[in-house]
C-alpha cells in the first residue's frame, strides 16, 4: 500500500546538517546580540514601548541552549560520561584536569569555523571591531600558544635579556613555570629583588647592566595585592628613566568590569598603555576562550613582535581566532548571555548556590555511605599558589562518611563507564562538595554517582 493512499505525506529528509537546522542563522543573531551597544539599543528601545520585562538576549540565549543540546545529542558518545570530570572542589584548578573549560558558544564557533576556509584580513577586521568595543581600541595581536608567544615577544622586545623580580619568578597554574619559559629560547634571566619584595634601587641597578633589557612583570605574583601594586609602580619608573620596555603575563587579567569588582583582578584594558609596551592575556584563562596568547600594547612593539611572529608561523590560525573573538565579546558583555562554567562560578549568585547545595545536601543524607550532609559557609582559595591571592567565599555542602572515607572518595573521582567522575575537596576532614564550578543541571549526577556506591 501507498503511503500517499491513507493521507500520510511523506516527510523530506535533508541532506546536509545545514538544511535540518539553520546553524548559521543562529550564529548571526547570537553574534548580533551579543554586541554590548546593540544589546542596549534593544533595552531602550524596549522600555520606550513599555516592555520592560522583554529580555531578548535572555530568549536568544534559550534558543541557542536548545540548538546546542540537539547537536550535542548528534555527537553521540565521542565524548562520554566516562572521561568527564565535575569539579566540585571549589577551585578553578584540579591536578588531574588538563586545562579550565572554554565557554560553550567559542567551542562551537571554533568547530564550525575549522570546517571551512576564512578569509584571513575579514576575520581580523572582525578581531578589530571586538577589540575597539571590547578594550577600547587597545591595539592587540594574536599569537598561537603561550610558551612560544613569551618566548616570540620577550626576544623581540629584549635581546638584551630580561629583568625579573624574584617574586615574578612563579610557577603558574594554568601557565607553567613562567621563568623558564622566558629563558627558553636562550634569554637571559636576571632576578632582582629578594622573595619579599624589590626596592627601586635594585631595579635602577639591574638596567643600568645593559641598554637593550626588558621587564617582565607577572601577575599574580607572591606578594599580596596592594604591595604587588606599589612593586610594579617602581619597576614602571625605573624603566621609564632607562627606555626600558615593559612586558606584563597578565593570567589573572579579565574583561568584565565585574568581575574584576568582585574578585580583585585586573582590567586588561586598564593595563594596556599605562606605563606597560605590551599586555599578555592567555586566552584560555579568565577569556573563557582556546588556548592562546592576547597581546595588547603600542603600535610599535606590536608590528615588530608581528613581522617575527609571521616569519616562524607563530600566529593565530583564523578557526581559533573566531572562537576567540566570540569568547573576549561574551567574557566582556555586562548582559550575560553565555559566561561559562569559570566565570559564571566566580560571580555566582550566593543565594543561588545556597539553594542548590541544601537541595542536594538533602538528597546525599543517608545515601551510600554518606552518614549526614549539611551546608555551611566557607572561604578558600582560588588554587594554589600564587593564585591563593583570590579567596572565594561561599556555600558548600560538609559531607560525613560513615567509613572507608577514603575509598569512597577515590571511587567517586574515578569515575565509570556511566557515571561522570567527581572532585571534592578533600584536604580536610569532613570533605567539601562545593558547587561553584558544577553547572546546575549536573547537580543530580553527584546524587545519581553516590547511589552507585558498593562497598
């Protein structure tokens, strides 16, 4: 029998992904309204006719939630439950997790972008126009990985060696040992200062070496804020009396105006032109984006470092750029449309997380081994050294084991072929489930993991 004969119409099925769904349509108008002086035009314009409560960048963040979880679906198990790691330690770095996770919509863009050629000039006028609404025009570079983008800049700027302070000579989470990579290319390194501090004098002495050094300055360093603070304004006059340019690894350098209200970091746009010659931002920190280098400084030192880069292909391939420039606009849009899980974790609402951690302590009572859960408030650090300068005070939920703690815990951060695996913070006892950095709807697999449990 025909279908056709019983009224049934035969539905026609696409060929092309691009057909079934309209990704690029939705690309556009995330693009469009994600752009801070679009996305205020729109409020005003809304309030003028009385729709105050209108939130269009609310519904097209909605849209592009469910366009996301469709292509996910899509993707199949490339990757499954069993190489995920929720971090509910409370701190943005965890020994046996590779990297902090990029905002969704840029891992997106990235792979999209990867599958097509690009024009390379029309992406970097893209690059430009975020830069000029994102930074204030700052001018700014875009180099391809952080080892060789230290490297690229401080031989370009400096032939003549660097000058570090020896509290700059950190090991950074997220960025490695931030002395030898400087010195990786054969630079010469020289330490000034002692691990308390530097005095003017050192730094007047140590330029007056050679005429053709460098500073490098590292945030965060190992002094607290406000001395880190009086310690560059002095390394900033020496070099100035000594021509000396000024190179700055900004990792705890951020876009949003509040984040760095709330947490303490520096405002990279604030840096960029302050006394510094250029400002590095690695892209896959507070960026939210691939993993990179941002340069921003004055024109000249820029073109120099740019002609050295195009000579060793150090550059930013365009795919990456895309993904880049979407995640510096997001990391810096006021309305929030899509943050991610690092800095939607650092300004997480506290009442919010309050909410959620008495839900699942509830839920955990009594479960597996889990004797008694409650919630309570706490203060910790960001990570390790020297990043323990940012502590995050919040809500976390004290979890009790009735016993073999220590078992329980290793299974639960193991994880399984079906079950994501966990991390706690267990550096004391009882241990922590902190939910800062665990998006909220994967709440019920922390429950869902713990009901698994088989001594």
């Amino acid at each position: 029998m025909r279908l056709e004969n019983v009224g049934i119409e035969m539905a026609k099925i696409p060929s092309r992904l691009e057909d079934l769904l309209p990704v690029a349509a939705f690309e556009k108008v995330v693009d469009a309204l994600q752009r801070p002086e679009l996305s205020h035009k729109v409020r005003d314009a809304l309030s003028k006719v009385g729709l105050k409560d209108v939130n269009p960048l609310q519904q097209a963040h909605e849209a592009w939630q469910q366009v996301r979880s469709w292509l996910s679906s899509l993707a199949g198990d490339s990757v499954g439950p069993d190489s995920e790691l929720l971090n509910a330690t409370g701190s943005l770095f965890l020994s046996n997790a590779d990297r902090w996770p990029i905002i969704s919509s840029a891992a997106w863009s990235y792979a999209r972008a990867a599958t097509a050629y690009h024009d390379r000039q029309r992406t970097m006028r893209r690059s430009n126009e975020a830069v000029r609404h994102c930074l204030a025009g700052c001018n700014h570079l875009w180099l391809s990985d952080m080892l060789g983008g230290l490297q690229l800049v401080s031989r370009t700027l400096a032939p003549g060696g660097l000058v570090m302070a020896r509290t700059d000579c950190v090991r950074l989470a997220g960025v490695g040992d931030v002395q030898r990579q400087a010195a990786a290319w054969g630079n010469s390194v020289s330490e000034v200062g002692t691990v308390n501090g530097v005095e003017a004098s050192d730094w007047q002495q140590a330029l007056s070496n050679r005429h053709d050094q460098a500073i490098l300055l590292v945030s965060p360093n190992n002094l607290d804020s406000q001395t880190a603070a009086a310690q560059r304004a002095q390394a900033l006059t020496a070099a100035k009396k000594h021509n000396a340019p000024v190179i700055e690894l900004l990792a705890d350098g951020c876009l949003s105006p509040q984040l760095s209200q709330q947490m303490g970091f520096p405002l990279a746009n604030q840096r960029c032109g302050d006394g510094t010659d250029v400002v590095l931002l690695p892209t896959h920190l507070l960026l939210g984006g691939m993993s990179g280098l941002l340069c921003l400084g004055g024109t000249h030192p820029l073109e120099r470092i740019s002609q050295a880069a195009s000579s060793l292909g150090a550059g930013m391939d365009a795919s990456t750029v895309a993904a880049n420039v979407l995640a510096m606009q997001l990391a810096s849009v006021e309305d929030d449309l899509e943050c991610g899980l690092v800095i939607g974790g650092l300004v997480a609402n506290p009442q919010v997380l309050k909410n959620r951690s008495q839900r699942l302590a509830v839920q955990l009572s009594g479960l597996g081994p889990i004797a008694g859960a409650n919630v309570v408030d706490r203060s910790q650090p960001l990570g390790p050294a020297p990043w323990c300068r940012y502590q995050l005070a919040g809500p976390a939920i004290q979890v009790h084991v009735s016993a073999n703690a220590s078992t329980f815990f290793d299974w639960l951060e193991t994880g399984g072929e079906q079950r994501a695996a966990i991390a706690m913070d267990r550096r004391v006892d009882p241990a922590y489930i902190d939910l800062r950095f665990v998006a909220p709807e994967d709440d019920h697999r922390i429950v869902a993991a713990v009901g698994e449990w088989t001594p």
